[in-house]
C-alpha cells in the first residue's frame, strides 16, 4: 500500500507541475503568408492571473535569443486579456526568415532602470517565458521580389528600379507601354552588405543586425518622353512582381509635380527599440491621393533626410520600404542624407566646430543601408575610413520640366574649396534659365530656422557664410531643408534680411513635418529666456507644428509651393514664386492642381485671398487682441498674409 501511495502521489505531482508549466498555449493562423503586409492573428490561453505587464514578443529569426525581439505588443490590448486568453492581429513585413511569437511574464518588481528604449522606456523583461509559436514563414515569397522604389538616372530617357529579394539568384525587369506586352527586359544587378560593414552598435551588434537581403538595381532604357510604362520585376524561377506603372519624364513638360519633405520615418505595428513614426502613414496616404489624381503627369518624390529612422536597427529599412512602396513604385523616390543615415563618431570630416553637431545618429549605419538602397544620379561619394563601403548619394543634380533641382549634404564637407562646394557653384552656373527658369535647392539641416535648434547654430552660421553666396549670386528660387520637424515658410531672404524679390533672395522653407513627432521649442524671446514666450520674428512668415508634406507645381511663369497638413489633407499655406522676381504668399487656390480633387476646404482655414481692405481690418483687429492677450505661445500657428502688389503685411493669425 506504501508503494502503491508513494507512485500515485509521485504521479499527480509529476502531472500538476507539467500542468502549470504548460498551461499557457499560443497558436498563430495563418502558419503562412504570401507577401509584406499580410496578417497574422496569434491567439493564446491558459495565462494564469493575467499581469497588464504580460507582453507578446515577435522574433524573426526564430532562434533568436529572448532579449533579440523584433518588436513586443502588451497582452492587454486584447479585450480578454483579464480572462487569460485573447488575440491580436498584425500585419508583418517579410524579413526573408521565418517568425515566431512567445508570451512573457513581467513584474513592475523586475523592471530594470538600466535596460531602456531609445525613449528612455524600460524594455519589457524576459526572465518568466510562458509560451512560443510555432513558426510563421513567408514560403516562397522569401524569393519575390519586394521594396521596389524608381529614381531617375544621368540620362533624360531611362528610369532606374530598385527592389530588395532573398536571394543573389539573376532577376530582371520586364517592361513596355501596354500591361499586356511587356517586351523589353534587362538584368538587374544584385549586391549586399555585411554586418561588418556597420561601424558601430547596434547596427553591429546581435540585436540590431539583422540579414538585409539582397539588393537589385536595373534600369530601363530607350523610354519616351511623357509616356506610361508597365512594368514588373523579379524571375521566371523566383516570381514576378505585381506589374506597376509610371510616367517617364518629359524634360520639354510645360508644368513640373513634386511632392517634397523630410523627416518622415515609417510606422511599425509594434514596438521596437527605438521611435517609430505613427504620422508617416497619413503622409504617404493623402501623396498616394495626390498621385492618383494626377491622371498621366509626371511626378516625382523628395524625401530631404531622415529617411526611415532605423538607428540601426536594421528591420526599420524593411519596413519603411513596404510602406512607401505604393507611392515609390508608381513615381521617382529621390533623397539626400541626413544625420541619422549618416552620423557616426569617426566620420571622416568633423572639424572643431562641428564636434557637438555630428554625433553618433547614425546608430553605426554610418550611410552604408542609404548608399545601397537607392542610387541617385551622379557619382558623389565619400570614404568612411571604415571597412564600410564609400557612402554615395551626397549631391547631385537633374531637370524635370521647368524645375532645376539640386541635392546637398550638409553632413559632409560643404565648405568653399571642397568637392561637394566646387559641384555646387557648377551646378548653379550652369543652368540653362530659359530652359528651368526655377532653381530649388534641398539639404537636410536648414540654414533658416527660428526653432530653438542651439546645437547646429555653428552649421547654420557656416551654410550663409560658404553657401548662401552661392545662392544668391546664382538666383535660386527656392531653399528646402529638413531636420526641425516643423513646417516654417520664410520671406525672400539672405543675410537674415528680408528682400522684396526671390531673385538674390531666395525663399527659404522648412519642411522636416513628415513623421518624426519630437518637437523643439520655438526660440524663446531674448530678454526673458526663463518665459515661455516665443514670438515670431519678421523673417518667418508661417509655422506650424502640423504633420504634411509639400507640393510644388511649376510652369514657364510660376512655381507655387503648398503645405498640405495631414489632419485633413487640406493645403494651410501658400507661396508663390513668379518667374519675374515677385514672391506672393497666402492664395490657397493657386496651389491647386489641375483636376485634382481634395476634401471640401474648411472655412475656418486660413488662406483665402481677401481685399486689401479687409486684410488691413484683421490686421488692427488682430494687433488689438496682441496688446491684450500677447504673443501665443510657440506651439501655436503664426502666418502672415500679404495683399496684392506683394507687399509683406506684419500681421500673425492662429490657425485654428
């Protein structure tokens, strides 16, 4: 009886503790997706006594130690999360190996102060594992061909395509003006980079490397000008693309579409060590609107820096990548380097008054996933004095239509005697004014702020000392640079100094409003620094805290330049540049495209042109309610508005 009793107890022990250790389940439906952006519902059960700190984590790939997520989702966003079991659906981006999914326990006892986010958020524990999935993969989609972006290339009738697949196996582009007969082809080319190509953690380290693929580039030729092209890209053996399209351009066109900005980062639909930009899915959402509703006009994209935030954290690329790929499939993507593509302690040009400006922005990308993911016209290149390759893409040049426009770096060598500054100043007196009689200028750090930006006062001072000259003796029209993720539209300026035209005084904006959601203040009024009190000096003429992006449109006469916010894909602010000189700000209609169709405008939105008379009455209204109330506060918008004969009216409104 002793022996019977001591094995039934030794066995509803040995069952009780499987039990408990067994309890939670996580099971995953589908076990397989067909491409980026197709969901994956993971459900569990059996979690005992449910913590709001229990966390779900995604690992990809599947051996990854615990600590090595991809991103994490807190169970309580399941509504039955109480109840110990619930769901949650996620759309996943292809990283070209297979995911699984594990369930944790976390205690606020076991939170540790030292192991933060990017934020300065603690990063979840992973001490009590409670559960993993089985694994998800991608199957043959690992092989197609995904993150396919346009640019233009060197030569007027070409157009280059980039994408990003899991092999080195030969793909080819297929191509033609019928999506039924695409008769042309050429190979595309394919390379990769290394690990030890990154510089510095973690764009180095096991947590933030993760395999990047391989990279493809082709281009098609022999296009003509204005015309559709289909096309579709990857292999008989691997898969094909769906078939796109895009207008070749057309240098002769008689009006130029740009949608222009900086800063804009990508969503994730998790957490994940660093920021990630929530408002960059609106931005790409109304420019898809745009695009659409431009029937067959070419267009084009400027994205000025800060491309896609990764940090290194090298799974960021792959998801800014699918995210703009409706956009960047269907029309140019063009960039220029930013500091967090770039930045790195040991990079080659930090003279003595930039050591506190370039920092380690980079995360140890140090421009190597910029350099290989796109491929701009030019040949501008810089070595890092690392094992990394030459970073590329640093300043260049190209027509479309009546527009001129030309990239810089400002986080290498601008200054007069250097390369980048001796490209310029060709570039700039060399363009044919009868052929583009407007010239716009794109850099990601801006030389005209009035953002409480102390630490890159030095460039600023450097960029008007060694650039600025440059744009003034070579008229150009327009300025637009990134960096302050605001949107600020600035008189015809140089030296700081107002001018009545933009020939000699080019327009100056700010346009880093894409995605990025930190905020500097605005700078504060000189004689009570401890106030937050942030007046708007003469020169700035509007700016907003609102999400958007630009759009220029540009004929023989006139270039107008649009800020559209994203709370309503409306256009908040206006100028106009005429080919004569004469700059004209606040007309909301002229920043229209033809045949392009938006929400209804709100009437309370500022901008409407309105008599002379009746600007000057708003005006003294408005000077009144200043005396009483004071300077709104910089979060705040401020526009100015200008009556007919362009004349500048010193009048600040709220936008409402």
């Amino acid at each position: 009886m002793i022996v019977n009793f001591s094995f039934f107890l030794l066995l509803f022990v040995s069952v009780f503790v499987s039990s408990a250790d067994s309890k939670a389940t996580i099971s995953i439906s589908p076990n397989a997706l067909n491409r980026s952006g197709d969901s994956v519902v993971i459900q569990w059960s059996g979690v005992d006594s449910p913590s709001d700190l229990d966390w779900l984590g995604l690992y990809s790939p599947p051996e990854s130690p615990n600590d090595h997520f991809i991103g994490y989702k807190f169970l309580n966003e399941s509504s039955t999360w109480k109840d110990g079991f619930g769901s949650i659906s996620l759309p996943l981006t292809n990283l070209r190996s297979n995911y699984t999914f594990r369930i944790f326990r976390w205690s606020e006892s076991e939170i540790d102060p030292k192991h933060k986010d990017h934020d300065q958020n603690p990063l979840p524990g992973t001490k009590h594992l409670l559960a993993e999935s089985e694994q998800l993969t991608f199957g043959s989609g690992v092989g197609m061909p995904e993150q396919i972006h346009l640019s233009f290339t060197n030569m007027v009738n070409t157009m280059r395509v980039m994408f990003v697949a899991g092999d080195g196996e030969e793909r080819f582009v297929r191509y033609g003006e019928s999506k039924d007969l695409l008769g042309n082809s050429a190979a595309a080319r394919g390379m990769r980079y290394e690990r030890e190509h990154m510089c510095d953690s973690p764009a180095n380290s096991t947590i933030g490397w993760r395999d990047p693929g391989w990279i493809f580039d082709t281009v098609m030729k022999n296009l003509n000008d204005g015309v559709r092209y289909y096309y579709q890209v990857g292999s008989d053996s691997k898969g094909w693309s769906e078939i796109h399209s895009y207008i070749a351009r057309d240098v002769t066109a008689e009006e130029t579409v740009a949608f222009m900005f900086g800063d804009m980062g990508c969503a994730t639909p998790y957490t994940t060590f660093i920021r990630t930009q929530d408002e960059s899915i609106s931005t790409v959402k109304w420019i898809l609107r745009d695009i659409e509703a431009l029937g067959d006009k070419p267009a084009m994209i400027s994205h000025i820096g800060d491309i896609s935030y990764a940090r290194g954290y090298s799974w960021v690329w792959d998801e800014f990548f699918a995210q703009v790929e409706p956009i960047a499939s269907t029309v140019p993507y063009h960039v220029c380097i930013g500091n967090h593509e770039y930045d790195f302690s040991t990079q080659p040009w930090k003279p003595d008054w930039a050591a506190s400006i370039y920092g380690n922005d980079g995360g140890g990308e140090c421009g190597v996933p910029y350099s290989l993911k796109f491929n701009m016209p030019g040949n501008s290149s810089e070595y890092t004095g690392m094992k990394a390759p030459p970073t590329r893409n640093l300043y260049y040049s190209y027509d479309m239509g009546t527009v001129h426009f030309v990239y810089i770096s400002t986080e290498t060598n601008f200054l007069k005697g250097g390369s980048q500054y001796e490209f310029i100043k060709r570039d700039l007196e060399s363009v044919d004014r009868k052929k583009t009689p407007f010239v716009v200028v794109q850099g990601h750090r801006p030389m005209y702020t009035t953002s409480n930006e102390v630490r890159d006062t030095m460039i600023r001072q450097k960029m008007v000392e060694h650039l600025e000259p440059l744009f003034v003796k070579n008229n150009v029209t327009l300025a637009l640079w990134g960096h302050v993720h605001r949107y600020e539209r600035f008189c015809p300026i140089s030296n700081n100094t107002c001018g009545t035209q933009w020939q000699g005084n080019p327009v100056h904006l700010v346009i880093g409003m894409a995605g990025q959601d930190w905020q500097p203040i605005w700078q504060p009024r000189p004689n009570h620094p401890d106030l937050p009190i942030f007046p708007q000096p003469e020169q700035s003429m509007y700016r907003t805290g609102e999400f958007g992006y630009t759009r220029l449109v540009a004929n023989k006469e006139k270039l107008t330049v649009s800020f559209v916010g994203n709370h309503d894909g409306e256009v908040h602010d206006t100028v106009e540049m005429l080919a004569s000189g004469v700059v004209i700000s606040g007309s909301k209609e002229s920043t229209k495209i033809p045949n392009l169709k938006t929400v209804p405008a709100s009437a309370t939105l500022m901008g409407k042109s309105e008599s002379n008379a009746l600007w000057y009455a708003k005006g003294a209204g408005l000077m009144v309610v200043g005396v009483l109330l004071g300077f709104i506060i910089g979060f705040f918008t401020r526009g100015k508005k200008s009556s007919s004969g362009n004349r500048w009216i010193p009048v600040k409104n709220e936008e409402t």
